[in-house]
C-alpha cells in the first residue's frame, strides 16, 4: 500500500512525472465514497518494523538518559539529543521511518530543552525570585524553539513545526507571566489559562495557515497542518471547560450541561468548516462527563453512562458516515471569500 506521501516523494525523486501522480489521485478519488480532503489522512506506520525500530531507539533514548544524568545535571538531555538527531539521520533522513521520525523528534527536541532546564534546576534559581527563575527558564524552551526549527531544515518532518509553535507558546506564555504575573500560585493560575487560549486560537490561525496553502491536501503542508491543530485544539478546549468548571470536577446543574453541548456543537461547526477533526476529539470528555451529569439531572443514575455513550457515540458515528455531505452543503452557505480560502469541499461520489 502507497500513502499520498510515497506518491510525493516519488515525484520529488523523479520516479514518476507529476501529471502521472494527478491522475493517480484522480483514480483514486473516482474509487472512494470520500474525497482525500475530507479524510484527513497522515502517516504514522508504513509496517510493523516502525513500532519495532520505535521500540529500540525508545531503549536507547532511555539508556543515554540514565548514564547522562549519572554523570552530571544537564547530561543526559545532551546525549538523548545528540543520540535521537543521530538516529534520525538514518531513519529520518535515509529511511523515512514515519513512527520512528515522530519519536525522534520529540526526543531531540525534549532533550534539548530538558538539559538546560536540569542544569539550571541543579543551580537552585529559585533563590534569585519568581520573576527572575521564570525569565531564565523561558530562555530554555527558546532554545527548544530553535532546535525545532534546524530539525525542521534537515528533516522536513511535519510535526517539527507544532513542536516549535509548543516551544513558542510556552516561552511567550512564562515571559508575559514573568513580566505582569504575581507570585503567588493562585493569582498566576488565574492568568494561565487565559494565556493559554490565547495562544491556542495563535496555532490555530497558524494551522490555517498552512492548510490554506493547500486546500487539495496534496503536499506536506497538509500534513503539517494537522499536528497544529492536533496542538491548538486541547489549548482551545481545556480553558473553556475550566472556565465551566468541568475540568476541576465541580458539579455542574442542568444549564451548564447545556452549554457544555452548546460549545461542543459549535466545535462541530468550526471542525466541519476547516476540514480538521483535532477540536471534537479534544473536547470529548468534557462533553461526555457533561451528558452524564445532564442526564443524572433527569433521574437517570443507572442509565446515565449508557445513555451517554448511546448519545454521542450515536452522534459521532453517524458524522463520520456523511462526513463529506455535511460539510458540502455547510460550506455552500458560507461567504464566497471564506470558500476559497477552506479546504476544498468535495461531492459525495456514487458508491
């Protein structure tokens, strides 16, 4: 089985001409029920041998962890950084591993931020105040931005960017807390989540970004897109729930579920617009646990996780089965400028 990315990297080789790979596309599209806009496909296993490449280099990282951090603070994220860019020089770069990439990424990019963080914990800064600790440690995940950015030039893989956006977030995030935010840990949570939704709906443009630059979803920008999203969506959710009082478990009455599934509908809408599913999955739980609460309301205690799981399960299944025709008749009722600007609806095609 060929994925769309074989078929580009195939044209970037030269191995086949770029009309013989539309019209392969177009094959392919005549075939499905969905078009390939509407899929959302991505990469993660080519065969089996990604998860048993993934595992061993897992138990490499590990092992350059211990020893590094045996011999002094700040170690081991150096070796687990040098060993996973080591690692993805093969199965990265020569390879195109898929799983394995994803792995090594994040290891690099984690072992570069985790071995100055070690080291200036080991330094105990904390001494030196609040603000000033938080100032310091900003610098690391500044770092962790730049590593994503020269792991992105030499290996192209599409996570890198949504690593790099994290490592962003997170330093605009500490150094605005740094400069306005108090001391105290309950005055600063208060600031947090806002700071954080913020910089959710940031990737989230960003996401857009990129997907407008390719509505058929036909390059790796697609692809990069996708984990932006993946990113931008629980930075979205996780907020607006907070706010709710879900996410701390508070009790929440009948209106407050009904909001729970207003916001949830409305996710619907956003994700059914761009094309992306990142925000529904996200917001799951908070809206299941909503449900449930909703229906213990009306006296159905015994029920109330089963009809919950009916409900949205019900929901879901049958969002997924007319996907493309939802969003084909959404998407007509929208401006004409934002039309050209989303992905491209596709038509359901006779089965």
């Amino acid at each position: 089985m060929y994925s769309e990315q074989d078929v580009r990297d195939a044209v970037a080789a030269g191995a086949i001409s770029a009309e013989a790979a539309e019209g392969l596309r177009t094959y392919i599209e005549g075939a499905r029920v969905a078009p390939a806009t509407d899929e959302e496909t991505f990469r993660l296993l080519n065969s089996f041998n990604d998860i048993f490449v993934t595992i061993a280099a897992v138990l490499l990282l590990v092992a350059m962890g211990g020893i590094g951090r045996a011999i002094a603070p700040g170690v081991g994220g150096v070796l687990v950084a040098a060993a996973a860019w080591g690692m993805a020089e093969y199965f990265t770069r020569a390879r195109r591993m898929a799983l394995p990439s994803i792995v090594l990424l994040l290891a690099f990019v984690g072992g570069v931020v985790a071995g100055p963080a070690d080291l200036l914990r080991s330094m105990h800064l904390e001494q030196l105040g609040g603000r000033l600790a938080v100032l310091i440690f900003s610098s690391v995940f500044i770092l962790g931005a730049v590593a994503a950015w020269f792991h992105w030039r030499r290996f192209k893989v599409p996570i890198t960017v949504a690593a790099g956006a994290a490592a962003v977030s997170a330093t605009a995030i500490a150094l605005i807390l740094a400069a306005i935010g108090p001391d105290k840990g309950e005055s600063a949570k208060a600031l947090i989540l806002p700071l954080v939704f913020a910089a959710g709906l940031g990737v989230f443009a960003y996401a857009m970004r990129w997907d407008m630059s390719d509505r058929g979803r036909e390059t790796r920008r697609s692809d990069v897109a996708f984990w932006l999203h993946l990113l931008a969506a629980p930075m979205i959710a996780h907020p607006l729930f907070q706010w709710l009082g879900i996410s701390s478990g508070d009790t929440i009455g009948a209106s407050g579920a009904l909001l729970v599934l207003a916001i949830y509908v409305l996710f619907g809408i956003v994700a059914l617009a761009v094309d992306r599913r990142a925000l529904l999955v996200s917001a799951l739980a908070y809206v299941l646990y909503a449900l449930t609460r909703l229906f213990q309301e009306f006296g159905m205690v015994e029920l109330n996780v089963a009809l919950t799981a009916l409900v949205i399960g019900s929901a879901l299944l049958t969002l997924s089965a007319f996907w493309t025709r939802i969003r084909s008749g959404l998407v007509r009722q929208l401006p004409s400028e934002w039309q050209a600007r989303l992905p491209v609806a596709g038509v359901m095609a006779a089965a």
